[in-house]
C-alpha cells in the first residue's frame, strides 16, 4: 500500500510523455486529425491521371498502322488501320472511343510504311501539332526487319531514339496521353506462313529478310539467326517499357500484342506478314482494353 502513491505518479509521468510525443508527431507529419485525402487529392498528390475516354486520337508507326497488304497487294489501306480506320468490319480504335460519325474528323494517320525508330520524332512532332488527347504508338518491327540480322538497330539507338521522340512530344502537346505497342512476335509470323509454297516466294522479294530468309532452313545458322532477331524484339520492347513507364501519361501495352497468337487468317493474303483485316481488328481490341482500363497493365 506505501507504493501505490508513487507508481499512480510515476503512470501518470509516462501517460503525459506519450501524448506529448504523439502531439510532436502530428506537428511533424503534418496531421491535423482531419478527414482522410480524398481520391481526387490523392490522384493530384500522385501526379496526371489516365483519361480512359480520350475524344481525338493520332496515330504514327509503320506499316501496320498504315494497314499495308491488307486490302491489296504491296499498297497502303489506312481505312482498316486499327488505330484510325473507318472500316466497320475493323471497328478501329478511334471509332470505338469516339464514334464512327466523329472519328474522320478527330482522328489522324501521321504512320508512314517502313518507318523505324529513327522516323518517331518526325511522326510525333505532326501529331503534337493536332494536340490530340491520344497518341498511339506503334514501331519497331522495320529495326529488327533489316536485310542481315547485323543490321538490326542496337538497342542503346532505339532507346535514344525513343526517348527522343517522347520529349518532343512531351514539350509539344503536355497533355497528350501515349498508348505504346509492343512489337509483334516476328518468328510467330515466320512460323504461320514458312510452310506454304507461295507465301516463301513471296518472302524472297525482301519481306523481313532477318527473319524469313531461307524460311525452311533448320542449320544452325539460321536457326541462330531468327533467335537473335526475336531476342531483339524482346530488348526493344523493354526499351518501351522502361522508357514510358517515366511519363505518367504513357501507357505500355504490357505486351500484348507481342504476345497475341495470330493466326494464319489473321495476316495479309498478300504477304502472310502483316495483319489483315481481321489481324487489325484484334490489334484495334487489345488497344480498346487497355487504353480504357482503370489502370495500366502490369
């Protein structure tokens, strides 16, 4: 009973220490005991935010997005375009975010068949000038597609390039969100088309020579050399994940069209490379989901 007095105070001593270090603590921390941030202060504190709804959309890129071989041979067909076109059986992108009646208006085309890497700040700056709230960006396939696997644009080239690229759009149109593609699996193509007759003498007239050269050939060398070439596409589609993922506004694909299984139907009657209509179609779907997700492909 003769202690009881002085534990009470000592209690109490304690107690007092620790409202004073939690009174410090909030002064520290900056708490003020009031409502939690709410989800728009918090998106303002995390930077830019994704507008899943963009009204105007421009497009650059390479032959793909140009729609080459997909309506006729050795000729672009940017109407199937899966970023741009206004063919229904395509239902491109721009048709499904903004409508068919808007789309021709609020949508343009700055693609250019052959392009590479180098070509993207050229094709950025056209589309910076439309202010658009949309850019998609799809190349690379023509740096890994080059007459000798020893010609393939290295990799530190192709990140320059494309860091390049991203700030002239970036200190030319600020707001603009960018959408990027991977590059498609180019020995996926080669395997869909190695074994027709007609599609190898195609291939002969200069399609892709790194990779379809000698298409049925299994020596080690060429073997050897379709590895290198799809070992460089998966390089260059780090590189564009890498270099997006600094800018709050561009959104990679998380692969998915590298990973895309497509079909023979699915490519150019023409050429067995390029997509066709319906290969458009399922490029204009894959980039739908993702430019309307909630948040970013992981």
């Amino acid at each position: 009973m003769g202690t009881t007095a002085p534990r009470r105070r000592a209690r109490r001593r304690l107690t007092g220490a620790l409202a004073a270090v939690a009174v410090l603590a909030g002064v520290v921390t900056g708490c003020d005991g009031g409502e939690p941030a709410s989800e728009g202060e918090r998106g303002a504190q995390a930077g830019p935010r994704w507008n899943t709804a963009p009204t105007s959309i421009a497009a650059v890129g390479d032959s793909i997005t140009r729609g080459f071989d997909a309506c006729s041979v050795l000729a672009d067909c940017p109407e199937v375009s899966w970023a741009t076109g206004d063919d229904p059986a395509v239902d491109s992108l721009a048709t499904r975010l903004i409508g068919a009646a808007q789309a021709p208006a609020r949508s343009w085309n700055h693609a250019v068949t052959g392009s590479r890497m180098a070509d993207l700040p050229g094709q950025l700056a056209s589309a910076a000038a439309h202010k658009p709230d949309l850019v998609t960006v799809m190349v690379g396939s023509n740096d890994a597609c080059r007459p000798l696997a020893s010609s393939m644009t290295s990799v530190a080239d192709f990140r320059a390039g494309f860091e390049k690229a991203l700030a002239g759009l970036r200190a030319a149109s600020p707001t603009s969100q960018v959408y990027v593609s991977s590059v498609p699996d180019l020995q996926r193509l080669w395997e869909q088309g190695k074994d027709l007759p007609m599609v190898r003498q195609i291939w002969k007239l200069g399609i892709c020579q790194s990779m379809l050269a000698d298409p049925l050939s299994l020596a080690t060398g060429a073997t050897s050399r379709r590895e290198e070439v799809r070992a460089r596409v998966v390089e260059y589609n780090e590189v564009l994940r890498e270099v997006c993922a600094k800018d709050p506004l561009c959104r990679y694909d998380g692969g998915a069209v590298f990973q895309y299984p497509f079909s023979a139907e699915q490519l150019s009657r023409w050429d067995f490379f390029h997509p066709g209509k319906d290969g458009q179609a399922r490029l204009a779907e894959l980039a739908h989901r993702q430019v309307t997700a909630a948040k970013p492909p992981r």
